[in-house]
C-alpha cells in the first residue's frame, strides 16, 4: 500500500510511521517541513523501512497515493512559535491540499484526518454522546472556541464531498513515548517530571481522560483504510478511560513520582473535568479497542525511560 504521511514531524505522525513501516507490503512517502529532524527520526526508529521522504508538500500530486494521513497540527498554546491563527489557517490549507488530491488526482484514495473531542465544546460534566451539542455566543465567541470551531469546519468540509473516501478520526487524549515534555498536558508534565527528577504540579481537582494506544489507533486507521465506503468522524476511545488522581497513585508506586497541587491549569486547551465520549462509532467496522488508558500511559511511560529523550 501507498501511504503519504503528512506532517511526518508531529506526535501521532511518529507513532504510525513506525508501526506502517514494519510491513513489508507498506511504502511510506513522508512529507515534512523539516526533512533533517524525519531522517534522524527514520534513522533511529526504522532504518529498514520502505520509506521516501519529501521535504515540502509541492510533489504531492507528482505521486499515487493509496491513503493520505493528514497528521499536520498547528501547536498547542504556550508551546515555542505557536500562533493561534495556524487553528484556522494550517488546518485551511492542508484540507485544501489534501482534497484537492482527492477530487482531481484519484477519488478512490482515502484520506484520513485527525480531529478533535473539541468539537463538542468545553466545560462538560459528563461522557459527550450521541446527542451532545456544541453551542457559543456568535457575536461573543470566545478565543477558547477557536479550535473548536476550526475542527467543526474541517469536519463539515469533508461531509460535503460525500462521495469521498474521508474518516475524521476525533482525538481526545493522546500520550506516547514521543511526546514533546513542554507540551503543557497533564501526562506531558507527568513524564516531565520523572525525566527531571522534580515534583509535579497540577490542579487539586479530579479528571477524566481517555488515552487512545498508539497500537489501537494504528489499527483503528487501519480500519477505516479497509472501508470501500467511508465519510464521517469516528471518536476514538480506549478501553477503559482514567481518572488524574488514579493514573497519580499508580504513578507513584511505579515510578516514585511525587506532586503537590496548585492553582495551574492542566491542559492548554482549556480545563475540562470529563473530556470522554461514550460514542463507539467504530464498533459497526469491528473495531474494539484492546487497551486501557491506564495501561497506555503506564507502557508509553516505560518505553519513554528505558530509550531515553528523543530529540
């Protein structure tokens, strides 16, 4: 199969790269800003991998693609360069690239993009479900709906080519030994915090999380890819989510990881108590999820220690 990657430098994008590169059957065509970080990437991680890499995203049509993975991001506030307008803009123009492909290149292609939880909204109390409405004040739209509102019209611009090949795949929670350790998330400074040898800080208050494993979203990819049909956005969920004061406790034991709690904010998306869904729109594909949010971090974990920081 022909895969085209985009924005091979970001975190989702390393975990798939590893995981379609070790079959033999797969060829991977990397495209990426910053060629010199992809090489040193594939050079550590796959050196025997089936792998192309194009610096730019000019070649794009120059190549036939099975699938697009649209894994670009613009960043997450507080993190070095991040400009909030990239939310809009970024994710503009990659859509645009990747649908053009689509409909002028080969339509029998799919394309797969990462969407958020954020389109249900923020300051929810409960799992988001069937029924669950994301609603703002529109002539007072707060700069915390930006990235909402940016996947929400993502999402709408795929459902209007219906006769696409498409899958939005919603992120919740995402955690992984390639995590950059000045992300700002919750697990980030966890990890940041084993690595350094310091306390971690975070809020007095209890959440819950869902941490999708890099191996079951692999294989949830996967299964949108065997679809001959497919145009719609899939939450994405683990086996079982996890609370913060739960993943603390378990880290702790394991680990030693001390903390103290403080007036911070745990995620620079926003506080959000319950960031869940109780959607399974995966399961009519025959996908199920094969582990727990607790199991992923405390793997993810391991293997970020045992190999070290990669940089």
């Amino acid at each position: 199969m022909n895969i085209a990657i985009m924005g091979a430098t970001s975190h989702i994008a390393r975990n798939l790269i590893i995981r379609f590169a070790l079959q033999a059957d797969n060829h991977l065509t990397l495209f990426c800003r910053n060629e010199q970080a992809v090489q040193e990437f594939v050079r550590r991680y796959v050196p025997d991998g089936n792998i192309h890499i194009e610096c730019g995203y000019r070649s794009l049509n120059d190549f036939d693609f099975d699938a697009i993975i649209n894994c670009v991001g613009a960043g997450a506030p507080g993190t070095p360069g991040f400009d909030i307008r990239n939310w809009f803009e970024l994710t503009l123009e990659f859509d645009t690239l990747s649908l053009n492909y689509l409909e002028k290149r080969n339509p029998q292609t799919i394309l797969i993009s990462f969407s958020s939880g954020a389109v249900y909204g923020t300051g929810k109390n409960s799992p988001f479900t069937e029924e669950s409405c994301f609603s703002i004040p529109v002539n007072n739209v707060s700069v915390s709906d930006y990235y909402s509102i940016a996947r929400i019209h993502s999402e709408a611009r795929h459902r209007s080519r219906s006769n696409l090949r498409i899958a939005d795949l919603r992120i919740f929670s995402f955690f992984s030994r390639f995590i950059r350790l000045d992300s700002g998330y919750f697990m980030s400074d966890v990890l940041k915090a084993l690595v350094n040898n310091t306390v971690l800080v975070t809020r007095p208050q209890e959440m819950i999380r869902d941490y999708i494993s890099p191996d079951d979203l692999f294989r949830a990819v996967n299964v949108c890819i065997a679809q001959e049909k497919i145009n719609g956005a899939f939450d994405i969920q683990s086996a079982a989510p996890a609370g913060k004061f739960e993943i603390l406790e378990t880290f702790r034991s394991k680990f030693g990881l001390n903390w103290k709690f403080d007036k911070i904010t745990d995620s620079p998306n926003g506080d959000k108590s319950i960031y869940i869904s109780s959607c399974d729109p995966l399961k009519k594909f025959g996908f199920a999820p094969r582990f727990t949010s607790l199991e992923t971090v405390i793997a993810e974990t391991e293997k970020h220690l045992s190999q070290g920081i990669y940089k």
